[in-house]
C-alpha cells in the first residue's frame, strides 16, 4: 500500500520517516540501558521504537516552516536542550505493551505523552485509549453502561460472591425517591419492610446555598406526594435519569432520604449509611460536577483542534502490507501535554504500591477529594463513575470504561479485602491474612486523611461504614479509628502536613489520628515491619466514649490511653538537612544507659501542629524498635494540663498520674549506640517504666 501524500502540515523528513513507521507503535518497547564512556561518564543508551537523525538546523527550520510534529518536539524540549548541537537524534515509540503513552527521546531527554482518539476514528483499532466523550449524555451512553452492569451482574462471580443478597430482593432504606414518573417524583417510606432493587448517589454538595432542596421537618410530608422537579438541582435531576436508563426504580440520594434538620433521623440513617451502600443494586459516582446544581450528563468541553497529528493506519492490525491499489487511511491521533508518570494519570483515580498500598494520585473526579466519597465507592457492589473524560462501571471484579477505551485495572483504587463482606468468616488474629487486612485499614486512613470534610466534625462519621465493615475482623474495640489489637501500630501515624494548626473544637484524643486535619502516613504499613516489630511499650488501658450509642463508630466525645513505657524527657536540637525537626534526649539518661559523654540520641518528630515547636517540656515515648534495630519508633509528648510553655518541676521523667497529649511522631537513631554486646534495647528494659496517661 503507498504511502499518502505528505500534508502541507508535516515536513517531509518526518512523513516518511516517523509518520510511516507509526511512531513506532509497531516496533519493540523503548528500553534503557546505563552505559559507561571515558571521558563522558554514565550515560543512557535507549533501543526499541523507531529512531532518526537530522541537523539541528533543518529541525529548526520544519518547524519554523509550520511542521506540526517539529514544532511538537520545539515545544516540549525547548527547556530541556541547552545549547545547539549538530544533530538532533529522536527515538519515538511505547515504553510497554500498551500504546496509551509514547515516548518521545531527543538527545537523551525524554518526554511522555498520552495519545487518544475517538471511537469513530479510523485510528482506533491500533490507538486504544479514547477521547474524552464530549456528550455524556449521547444516545448511546447509558444503553452501553446497562449492558455494562447486566454483564457484571450475571458474569462475574467474585461481584456475586460478595452481593448480600439476590438482585431485587435487597432491603430497601428508610426512604427512597420514586422515579416510576419523571413528571412526578416523589419520596416513599418503606417502614424497613420492603425489599427490591435502588440506585445510591455519591457526589459532591457543593455550597449549602445550594442545598435548598433538602428534605426537613417542614416537607418531608409535602415530599411524599411529589416533589417539584424546578426545585432540583441539575445532578440530581440527571441521576433520576440514569436511574430509569438501568431499568430502576427507587434512588436514594442523601439530601432527600434523610431529614436534614432532624439530629435523631440524622443519626439513625447514619447508622445504617453502610447497608445503604452496600446494598444498593449500583452508585452512580459524580465526579464530573463539583457542586449538586452542575449536572454530570452535560457536554464536556471540545477536544483542541490544535492538538492532533495525522496517523498512518497500518493495513493490518500488525502492520503487515496488504497489496492494494489505494493509499493508507490516515486517521486523527490527540497528544495530550506531556506527563511526568502515565501510570493510571488518565484512567483513574489512584495508583497502588508494590505493596497494594492505597497511594493517592492526580484525581480525575471531584469525588475523589471528598472525604464522605471514600467509603461510598468502596463500599458499593458496583459503581458508575462519571469522571472528567468517560464513564466508567467499578465492580468488584474490574473497572471498564464503558464505550470500550482499555483501562489498567491494577491501577485502580484497591478494593476491600474479601473477609471484610463475610462477617461470620472467622480470620484469626496475628495470620497473614489478618495483618494484610490490618494493613488496608491503615491505607485507607491515609488515603481519606487527604480529602475534605466540609465539616472538619464529620471525621470519624464519614468513615464509620468503612469502620463497620472492618470491625468483625479487626474489631470489635474500634477507638477513635484506631483498633485495640493493633493499638501500638496504630499510634505510629505521622503528619504529612505542614501549617495544620490545633482544631478549634474537640474531635478525638491527641493520639487518634482523627484529632489531625491534615493528610497523615503509618508507619507500619509494611508486613516486614509488622512481623520483626518489637514492642517497647505495654497498653494499660484505652477507652473512649462515643457521643451517641446508636453510632459505635462515630463520634467521640472523650478518649483516654495509658501506656506503660519507658519516658524520656527531651528539648528540641534544631532541623536535620530535610526541615525536620529534632528532639535529642537528656544527657542524664546517657549515664544511666551507660553510653560514652560523646554519644547522642537524636530524632527526627513529625509535628502534628506547627506552633507546638515554641513548646519547652517534652518526653520521647518509644513505642516499638523497628525491623533491624536501628531506630526506637514512637511519639513526643507533653502535659496536657500545662499551658504550653509553661514550666514546672524539674523532673527527669514524667510522673505517675499527669496527664499528657501526643506532640507528634519520632524515630531515635541507635544505630552503632551499644556497650559490648549489650544493646540500647537492652539498656532500655533496664531503666524504671511508667505508666502516662494521654488525652
């Protein structure tokens, strides 16, 4: 087949040089290799995709002359080239087995690009990532979605497994909105006696402004014999849309199912906001609107016109010839800016670690940055995601775009383990099983630390689903978000934060990262770490006290925890080369640890809130040696009943019966700190424990 005539849009060089081998698509994966020269040093050797040369000046000069694939390189490379050189030596192709993200190598630097294309394109077949749809509300959409959801439902047997109960035979919540007519919706009651299919909403509020549509005292009885359309906003109207697509019925949207002014009808929902979701036949997920008065089956903005290149279309999907008298057709490829990491950027919201960590990742939906949307999703069978750029079915088994783009399902946010909708499955405590599920628990604090709560209050409720989910396997104490058989693991949380300032109002003990508002990380969050721990300290007792019986897992309104341990009073010692601040412990307890004068025991805190650096009475509160000795692992504290700065009684540790808060997380090196064979460890067991109480 001929090669097309060259576009006066790209320069010749690159028409039958780079065009015509497809960006290298059709070659092997772009590798790198380290290599040595004298004189030069190390320096990466690349290999596989389609390679070229030319002049610098000719570069320059197609792309002056309007050549758009020049003029692509001249704006993404500009930066990185610094000086001329003689020649300009390009590499272009994948860097894996998929075509979502090509690499661009120029003189040694290289750039990635996601490149798509619309469905109806004849560049599609070998261009498998799609464009955004610029009509989520196009024909087509939801009959895809349904046959996308009916497919999970009668297929796959991991999503069957974990249904609680058969399609159309789910308890239904207190109220639903009837969508059987458009033109009359209304709320119903079930009385907690019937049993069918619903739809749950997930999505963002928005301002409250924007919330006068809520359900309260006053119209609840109004609601129930029809709900004027003209007072719903946009993303709810849409929702009853989708509803009645899927072949639904009832949908049960948060605002208009639960009395917004009634604090008993308030907490009783709550209270059940776990089986709601799980038990929903689907969650439609909003994450194209950022307020409920945006709608999310509207028309997205336009692709850039200036941001395509022609793409030759091989005769055969593997680029064989086919002999024919006509020419090639040429099809439209999207190069989107470029990305530092293509991992999941475009297709979803998250990516994992080795360890099937929850990591956040550049969000491609509003709901991924609210706290409330976390355990909406995750607690949901199956969920319709309307992201910026597609719709998307999240099942337990996988998620797809629904027009048929690939997505990379093992970048996707992890789904909860399998003991968790099993509840009369027993996981004993301590094997494997247990500790990865303890692990997951410990992500998802990490991950919902990072979103936001319109009322900084909620944080303990918003994630009460999620904490009813675990509590069988982990449970059944659950403090403050913390568990009782992983209690010390769990204190060693630290701020990711910086800037947070102390809540103005009580929300949960200094030592229960919900008392914190900014993003946290744990620290074992590693099985190595959790099998090779060695604990340093002793629970005494820990009790906190919710504010209402009906909400187990809510909120607390008081919180208390005694720790035998040993307490080593410490001053601050400036910054380490990172910003960090450090703690060294008192001099006196290197005699008592028999260390040389010339030793020092330093550490690295966490603060939890900046102002506490003015602080001037302080105690290490080691909680646990890590893997291979080197640090002891734990907390800085101070007393709670002390104004902060004040001093009081010079006492080398802290006494028996003060109270103390948590000042933020430590490590001390003890590396190399030992006395023959005698370790800090050692040492350590060999001075007076106490027992601090914190709040």
């Amino acid at each position: 087949m001929e090669l097309p005539p060259v576009p006066d849009s790209i320069c010749e060089t690159a028409w039958e040089g780079v065009f015509a081998a497809h960006f290298g698509l059709l070659h092997e994966p772009i590798s790198e290799s380290v290599r040595w020269r004298e004189g030069f040093g190390c320096y990466s050797y690349y290999t596989g995709g389609y390679g070229y040369s030319l002049p610098w000046d000719e570069w320059l000069d197609c792309a002056y002359s309007g050549c758009l694939w020049c003029q692509l390189l001249r704006k993404n490379f500009r930066e990185k080239l610094i000086g001329r050189t003689d020649e300009v030596h390009i590499r272009v192709g994948r860097r894996c087995s998929w075509v979502q993200v090509i690499s661009i190598i120029l003189n040694g630097h290289e750039v990635r690009f996601r490149v798509h294309t619309p469905e109806d394109d004849p560049a599609a077949s070998w261009i498998q990532d799609r464009s955004r749809m610029p009509h989520a509300a196009a024909p087509h959409i939801l009959p895809m979605a349904k046959i996308c959801v009916e497919e999970c439902i009668r297929s796959h047997d991991k999503c069957q497994a974990i249904t609680p109960h058969p399609i159309g035979s789910a308890p239904l919540p207190t109220r639903l909105i009837d969508c059987s007519d458009p033109d009359c919706l209304r709320l119903i009651e079930t009385d907690g006696n019937m049993r069918g299919s619903y739809i749950a909403l997930s999505y963002v509020w928005g301002p409250k402004a924007d919330q006068e549509h809520r359900t309260t005292g006053a119209n609840v009885q109004s609601y129930m014999r029809s709900i004027d359309s003209a007072v719903l906003p946009q993303t709810i109207m849409d929702a009853v849309q989708v509803t009645r697509a899927l072949g639904v019925r009832f949908l049960w949207i948060d605002s208009l199912c639960i009395v917004q002014d009634s604090m008993k009808d308030m907490n009783r929902e709550l209270a059940r906001m776990q089986d709601v979701y799980r038990h929903a036949y689907l969650t439609i997920d909003v994450g194209s609107a950022a307020s409920v008065t945006d709608g999310f089956l509207r028309d997205r903005r336009p692709l850039d016109p200036d941001n395509w290149l022609p793409f030759i279309c091989p005769s055969r999907r593997d680029g064989s010839p086919v002999h024919e008298p006509t020419h090639a057709p040429i099809g439209h490829v999207y190069w989107d800016a470029a990305v530092k990491d293509f991992a999941g950027l475009w297709t979803s919201d998250f990516t994992i670690s080795d360890t099937g960590s929850f990591l956040s990742f550049q969000p491609t939906s509003h709901t991924v940055g609210r706290g409330w949307c976390l355990q909406e999703r995750l607690l949901s069978t199956r969920s319709l995601i309307f992201t910026f750029e597609t719709v998307q079915l999240r099942c337990h088994t996988l998620t797809r775009n629904v027009e048929g783009a690939r997505h990379e399902d093992k970048y996707d946010l992890p789904r909860l383990p399998e003991a968790t909708f099993h509840p009369d499955r027993e996981v004993v405590p301590g094997c494997d099983e247990w500790k990865r599920i303890s692990m997951v628990w410990r992500d998802i604090v990490c991950d919902y630390s990072r979103r936001s709560l319109s009322n900084p209050s909620d944080k303990l409720i918003a994630l009460s689903g999620l904490a009813g989910m675990f509590a069988p396997v982990l449970g059944p104490d659950y403090l403050a978000g913390l568990w009782r058989d992983t209690l010390l693991q769990d204190l060693l949380w630290e701020s990711d934060s910086r800037g947070i300032a102390h809540p103005h109002h009580y929300r949960a003990p200094s030592w229960s990262w919900a008392s914190h508002d900014g993003q946290i990380d744990c620290y074992m969050r590693d099985k190595i770490r959790i099998d090779r721990m060695v604990s340093l300290a002793e629970v005494v007792e820990c009790t906190t006290t919710v504010q209402d019986e009906t909400l187990p897992f809510g909120h607390v309104v008081d919180g208390t925890l005694s720790l035998s341990t040993n307490s080593l009073r410490c001053h601050w010692a400036g910054t380490n080369e990172f910003g960090r601040q450090q703690i060294e412990i008192d001099q006196h307890y290197l005699a008592l640890l028999e260390l040389e004068p010339d030793d020092r025991l330093v550490g690295d805190v966490s603060l939890d809130y900046d102002e506490d650096r003015a602080l001037r009475e302080m105690w290490f509160i080691p909680l646990i040696q890590d893997v291979d000795g080197n640090y002891l692992v734990g907390f800085v504290a101070t007393r709670a009943r002390l104004l902060d700065g004040q001093s009081s009684r010079d006492s080398e540790t802290s006494s028996q019966g003060d109270v103390y808060r948590r000042v933020g997380f430590c490590s001390v090196k003890v590396y190399g700190l030992s006395v023959g064979s005698t370790t800090i460890l050692d040492m350590l067991q060999e001075l007076p424990t106490v027992v601090i109480e914190l709040v």
